[in-house]
C-alpha cells in the first residue's frame, strides 16, 4: 500500500495544508461562496482588500469580458477593515484553513493603521500587502513601482505586525526583480506575484473607453504566459518562496507555476466562470501527482532547470 500523497507546502512561517488559494477581489469575504464548496476543501483564501474605511468604488462599468480574460477597475470597494474585523472575520474562524487578510492605503501610515488593526484581529493566518497603490504622499507614484517605496512600506508594515507577511508584487513595470529584492529587504516573508496588468477595452461605436474609468487590470488566462515568465524571474532575484497568480484554471496551469518556482497558487478570475474552480484545480494536481508517482508536492516545486 503507498503513502498517502502530502499536499502539504510551507511558505516560511506560513504552513498550508496543500497549495491552492483564492486571490484576493475575486473571492469576497469567503463567506458568499460558501453554498457552492467546502471552504476547508483549500489551502487558504485571501479576503478582498481591506482599507483603514470604507471605500465604495469605482462607478459601473467597471468590469468588461475580454478574449482569455477580464478587465476591472473596481476601485478597491470594501467594508473597512474595523467591520471586518467584527462582522465578517468570527463567522470565519470556524473553517479549517488559512484566512489572509490583503490590506491596502495610499500612505504609509494607512497601510500601518490597516495592519496594526489586523493584527490584533483574532484568526487571521497571514497578511497579504497589495502595494499597486498610488502613494499619494509622494505625487502618485505606486509604492509597488519603485524599489525605495516599496522597501519602505513593507519595513514599516513589518514593525507592527508578528503575522507572516505577503507582498502581492505589480506586473507593471520595465523589471519586477528590484522590487521583489527590495520587499525582501523589508521584511516580506512571502511574495504572490502577479496582479493584474493594465489595459483597456474601447466601444468602437460610440468611441468610448468600456470602462468608466477608462483603464483597467487584465486577469484571466491572457495574462498566463507572462505570470509564469515573472515567476521564474523572481525565483532567480531572491530565495523568498513565491505564490504564483494569473489566468490558473487548471491543475496542469497551477502544476507550471510550480515547476517555475512557486509554492503555492493563488485561481482568481477563474471563479467568476465556475465556483468551484479552486476545488478541481486541486483535484487536477492531485490526479497529475499520482499519475506521475510524485508523493511530496515539494518535489515538483521549483524543479524546472536553471
């Protein structure tokens, strides 16, 4: 009789019992698909993005199908991390798997205020730092496109919180390999990589953008072949272990990222086409591993020759 298969990944101080997670913005509070799965059937889920208050969003459009993808400009729209911390995150404690906790702000201070906060909340597994926000203290600029601001604001979220510390690196820039250094520097215990890339649909009869806001983030499988690229970009830049994000609707999708050098996957855009998405992406690693006599997932992570 074999061994049992051993899903199990270790992301730093961060322990999963196996490596599918759902990306943040595209799995609400968790708590809305809870009639479609077993929330325990993952390794973890990440929240929607949490701001110190409220934020309504973008005004609609703000969505808009594209060939192999989507396009959003939803704005960030969340309860506030205090309602989140009262209402949404004790109705959580009672899954057994990992509640991460992305935050954001457009200062330094914002983005401490938010962790501080979730530090304190009870239940919450990790942090996941979204930096693709303009730093509105230093004319716009986002804090994920510049190595300093980057090492900056991921060292000061370190100072005020014991969680092990995510940092969700942008796509948007001419080399992602500073940046993940300079998280690194500041104490990131994590990196997920990619969020979504800019873009923009046009409607060619009335010669408006599709978007209320004119641009937009490119998800979906479009945005694959360049995830995995940069995944294997990064794993060269730093010894950090990596969460691979971008177009993962598959096991054999979610099977790349890893032979690229991530240790876990997060299926976005995926469950706004099928609910159950993160479910068969890890039934389908399951099949490919035992297929292929793999018992420990952490065989195959990393393995693609340098």
């Amino acid at each position: 009789m074999s061994a049992p298969m051993n899903l199990a990944v270790k992301l730093g101080p961060l322990h999963l019992k196996n490596p599918v997670l759902t990306a943040s913005g595209t799995f609400g509070y968790g708590e809305e698909f809870e009639p479609f799965l077993d929330l325990n059937r993952l390794g973890g889920f990440v929240v929607k993005g949490l701001s110190c208050r409220p934020r309504p969003g973008n005004r609609s459009p703000r969505t808009w199908e594209t060939p192999a993808g989507m396009l959003n400009s939803i704005g960030l729209e969340n309860c506030g991390i205090d309602r989140f911390l009262e209402e949404k995150l004790p109705r959580l404690r009672k899954y057994r798997t990992a509640i991460i906790a992305n935050l954001f702000g457009e200062t330094i201070e914002e983005y401490c205020e938010v962790a501080r906060k979730a530090d304190a909340g009870e239940g919450l597994a990790a942090l996941e730092l979204n930096i693709s926000c303009p730093n509105t203290a230093r004319g716009g600029i986002d804090f994920g496109c510049d190595p300093e601001a980057t090492r900056e604001v991921v060292r000061a979220v370190r100072d005020v919180t014991s969680l092990p510390l995510m940092v969700k690196l942008t796509p948007n820039v001419t080399d992602i390999r500073p940046l993940a250094e300079a998280a690194q520097q500041g104490g990131a215990d994590i990196l997920s990589l990619v969020n979504t890339f800019f873009g923009m649909a046009i409607d060619i009869r009335s010669r408006r953008p599709r978007l209320s806001t004119r641009h937009g983030g490119l998800s979906g499988p479009a945005i694959k072949p360049m995830a995995i690229y940069l995944v294997d970009r990064v794993r060269a830049a730093t010894d950090l272990p990596i969460v691979g994000i971008g177009g993962i609707r598959s096991g054999e999708d979610a099977v790349e990222f890893m032979i690229a050098g991530a240790s876990a996957v997060q299926v976005g855009t995926g469950n706004f086409v099928d609910p159950l998405c993160s479910v068969h992406v890890l039934e389908e690693i399951e099949t490919f591993l035992e297929k292929e006599g793999i018992q420990e997932l952490r065989g195959l992570i990393g393995s693609l020759p340098r």
